[in-house]
C-alpha cells in the first residue's frame, strides 16, 4: 500500500539515517528510544518543540497501578473496565494492568522520584474510578515533570539517541512494499537541519500525543495539533475511537473569552477530599454516582455542564478550603502558585471549574505490539488507540498506558531486529511524489476550527449541533481547495501545516462522533441520551478514501 496523500510541502533539503525514529518526546516516546537502544538499534528522537515540551511534563495526578497492599491487576482491571463504559479491549487491559506494576519498578530504576513516606515506602493515592488508592505521585501534584525529567536525563546520557528538537512531522515515507521507510519533517531552526527534510530508517514509531487544540479550551499544550493521527489517516492506517473526547471535569475557569491551554487542577485534588459545589455551596454529586465527586470523570463532567445549564452558570466550584494551608503548600505546591497567578487563593476561596477537552481517549489503531495497519508504523501514548481506555479513560492509566506499550514496542522491534526481519528500506520516491497534495487552509483557520468543535462537538453533542460543524469545516477545506485553484495557496509553514492537521482530524471526528447515535462514556448525545449496547457496543474504524475525505465504519460485532 503506497501513501496517496501527503502535506503540501517543498522537497526535503536534506537526509538523515536511523533503525528506528520516534516522533515525540513524552513519556511514550522517550521510553521506546531508551529501550530499542538496549536491543543495540540506534534511535532518533523528532520532538515538535524542546524535548521537555510535550504533554507528559503537564500531568499532575500520577500513574495508576497496582503496587499498594491489598490491591491486585484484576481490580485495576475492572476499575478500568468501568470507566470504559463497554467497549475497552479487555485483554489490552489485562496487558496493562499485569505489566504495568513492573514498568513502574523500571521508571524508579530510571531515576523518576515518587513521593514517599516517613516509612521510605511509596505514597498512594486516589482518583476518579479507582475503588483502591493507587495512583503514586511525585512533587505532590508534579507527577509529569517528574517523569519528563527522568527520562530526559536518561535519553540525553546515551549518544547514540539523535535528538531533532523544534521539528514538525510531515509525512510518512514507504517502500515499494508499503513498509514505512522514514518520514518527512520541517525543523525549525538554522544550520545543516532547516527546513523540511527526511529521515530514513527501519521502523517509525509515533508518541506524538494529543489532539486538544482541536477545541477552544484544553488542557494540552499548544503543540497537541493532532499531528500523529492526521500523519497516521495520510498513510493510509485505521484510526478508532475518535469520538470519544475526555473533558477533563475541574479545569480553572479564566472568564469566558480564554482559550487554549487551560490550568488543570488535578483529580487527585478531589481524591484528597475537596468537594464540588455550586455558588449556593450544595454538593451537586451527591448521590448522582455511589463515589460521589469520585465517580469516573464523563459522569462528573456531565453533572457540572448539567448544573451549569440549570442554573444558567459559567462554571461551578472545587472547594477545598477545608485542607489547611500546609496541606495546598505541600500536597498540591503546582496548582496552589497557578490558582494564585490567577488571583484565586484555594486556601480561603473555592476554585471555580468547568470542563475542557484533556484527553483522546482513540487514536491510530494498534494491536497490543503497537503495530498499526500500516507495515513498520507503531504508535503508543495518546496518539495511539491501544483498546485500553475505552469510551473514557480512567484517570491516570495514561501514563501507565505510554509507559506499557513502549516496552511492548522496543520488544516487538527487538526481536524482529535479533531474528533479522527489521532490514534496511528504501525510500519508494515515485509513489511519495506522486501522492496528492492537501490543499492548507490559512493559519487563521485554526482558530475557526476550535470554535467550530468547541461550538457544536464539545462536551455536548446533537445531530443538528454537529450538522453545523461539519458545515464549517467543509467550508474552509473547499476555500483551501479554491485558493489552490485560483493559484493562491497558503504558504506551506508550520502554522498552515498544523491548521491542514486540525481540520482532518476535527472532520474525521465529528463524522464518527455523528455515526455514534448513543451516549457512552465521553460521547455525550443530547438526541440520543441512552447507551445502545445492541447496535454500538464497538469501535468505529475512520480511514480516508481516494478523495481524502474520513469514512468511518463500525466494527463487525
């Protein structure tokens, strides 16, 4: 299968070589690069902006996994089964619940400082889901930072990891087989790497994280553009899920014309005791779900967009006033200095909260290797739908999840390279040019896009609401295509570049999210508020066809 579509975009300038690269620089993709190089294949890091940039440093809740007494796999493995409202794989839950204590061990063994007690033994604690404390943290609420910084440290000690900072993904490159060769990419900087390039090598494994700057508000870093999965629907693989968007329930309300990135304040705030109240101070999830402000975090984004709808509110509040000064200073030092950079102080005042997109819960589809349907193609961490998460992510199995897979990843290419089936490819030049171009939208377009899903795909859904911004978004792809006829092209740049990557992904989105006519876990459907186990409990696979528009399928039951 040779690649038919590809990013408007000069000719690479420039070459380089590696076994494998890895695109993205999280917890995912830093842990595939140090594990392949214990296999003796070299790596090559691309990260989009400093290699310490991505969303894994943002994280502040922990890692879920089953290390604390009494606690076993096959109760992490329900809690997560749960959560994922019908449609996890249930044995890529298994993998991820039996390795994942093991995986942890080995992030210690990397150099990751978990917070502990007086007893020197590792503090647990509890999120949204979880009937066990579980979740192990560092810095009290700096779990992500962590993590980033252990693995960075680790990766920039090994010379042979070639790093490519400030470097945006293009495009997937195959052979003549169909085989993924490499890949083509912009650095932005100056010297022998500027420009867009190729990078050539044995196997591609994308960590490139989310899609959050699809929606007005986020929680992910302005560099979560979707650029994996729209790399992923070009090359011709299978995406899943993609309709099942976790809004992340307490993210701080800036006042109704922020965008962007949004301060998150973690879950683990609630798992400590805070509680959610309206500005009369009644706790509205009492009794709406047996864990009460703990319950999984679809079911409490929904009761706070509910009671914001009833009361005609802007947002609702996170009291934890109750902890003390000593316990915000000491157990969340991170999001106490961000509600007071905000002029909020949670030790006399609540925090006011409302949700906003956090996590994509689907992705480029893999099996439990990390290969997806394209030969030599891997993907792990949020980019990736491993079957793990489900219709909503239990909170903190992400960086488990990442964590997981990547040694899966390294081991599957480990033993492909020992048993001498990782060879050298060449790069098919004549199929790569003759893929079609996609038209770019304007870099203004991706503000139009977020406003359009933020509008009409966000927490809440309806066939005409997503009537509407499927509209839009043909709109500016047909002005795309006119300026290309009327020989007015955008530039190719970054910004252009990241615009064509948010538009496909929010068009293959919304076309799933329309298909799906059921609420289920984080696909919340006003004209269809039930969950239909008899004709949606499965995936739906989007691929693109010839004419480069997402078709989505659903999965043979």
């Amino acid at each position: 299968m040779s690649v038919t579509h590809r990013l408007a975009a000069p000719t690479p300038g420039w070459t380089a070589t590696t076994d494998v690269v890895v695109v993205g620089s999280g917890v995912a993709g830093l842990t595939v690069a140090l594990n392949v190089r214990k296999a003796g294949l070299r790596a090559m890091v691309v990260t989009k902006a400093m290699l310490d940039e991505g969303s894994t440093r943002w994280a502040q809740g922990g890692v879920a996994a089953a290390l604390g007494e009494g606690d076993t796999p096959e109760q992490h493995l329900d809690d997560t089964l749960v959560a994922g409202a019908g449609v996890c794989d249930e044995e890529a839950v298994r993998t991820l619940v039996t390795e994942g204590p093991g995986a942890v061990r080995r992030l210690i063994a990397t150099g990751a400082l978990f917070d502990r007690g007086e007893d020197g033994e590792i503090l647990l604690t509890r999120e949204g889901g979880h009937h066990r404390d579980r979740i192990v943290h560092a810095g009290g609420d700096a779990t992500g930072a962590e993590i980033s910084r252990a693995l960075v440290a680790a990766v920039r000690t090994d010379p042979e990891i070639e790093l490519i900072e400030h470097a945006l993904v293009l495009d997937l490159l195959t052979d003549a087989e169909g085989h993924a060769a490499g890949l083509t990419l912009h650095v932005m900087g100056e010297g022998q790497r500027d420009g867009v390039g190729a990078v050539r090598a044995r196997a591609v494994v994308l960590a490139t994280g989310g899609m959050g700057q699809v929606f007005s508000a986020t929680t992910n870093p302005a560099v979560s553009t979707g650029d994996g999965v729209a790399l992923a629907l070009r090359a011709g693989a299978a995406v899943t899920d993609l309709e099942f968007v976790q809004f992340h329930p307490t993210v701080l309300w800036l006042g109704p014309e922020a965008e962007g990135q949004q301060p998150l304040v973690s879950e683990a705030v609630r798992g400590e005791g805070a509680h959610l109240v309206d500005a009369d101070g009644v706790r509205f999830m009492v009794g709406q779900h047996e864990l009460a402000e703990l319950a999984p975090r679809d079911i409490v984004a929904k009761a706070i967009t509910r009671r914001m709808q009833e009361q005609g509110a802007e947002h609702m509040f996170l009291d934890g006033r109750h902890f003390g000064a000593e316990m915000w200073e000491h157990r969340f030092p991170t999001i106490l200095a961000s509600c007071r950079a905000h002029g909020i102080d949670p030790v006399t005042a609540p925090i006011p909260v409302a949700p906003a997109a956090h996590y994509a819960s689907g992705g480029v589809r893999t099996d439990r290797r990390g290969r997806t349907s394209v030969p030599g193609l891997y993907a792990c961490g949020e980019v990736a739908c491993t079957g793990v998460h489900g219709a909503n992510r239990l909170a903190s199995n992400s960086l488990l999840e990442g964590l997981v897979f990547a040694e899966r990843i390294a081991a599957d290419l480990a033993g492909l390279h020992a048993a001498g089936e990782l060879p050298e490819r060449t790069v098919d030049v004549a199929a790569a040019r003759a893929a079609r171009p996609v038209p770019l939208p304007p870099s203004e377009a991706r503000a139009e896009i977020q406003r359009l899903m933020s509008r009409g795909t966000g927490v809440l859904r309806s066939a005409a609401s997503m009537a509407g911004t499927a509209a839009g978004l043909a709109l500016i792809a047909e002005q795309a295509h006119s300026h290309v006829a009327e020989e007015k092209p955008a530039d190719p740049r970054v910004e252009t570049w990241e615009a064509a990557n948010l538009l496909l992904v929010a068009t293959a989105l919304v076309a799933a999210a329309a298909q799906r006519e059921e609420t289920r876990g984080c696909h919340w459907r006003e004209d269809f508020p039930e969950r239909d186990d008899a004709h949606w409990r499965r995936h739906l696979i989007t691929t693109l066809a010839a004419s480069g528009d997402p078709v989505s399928t659903p999965e043979e039951q």
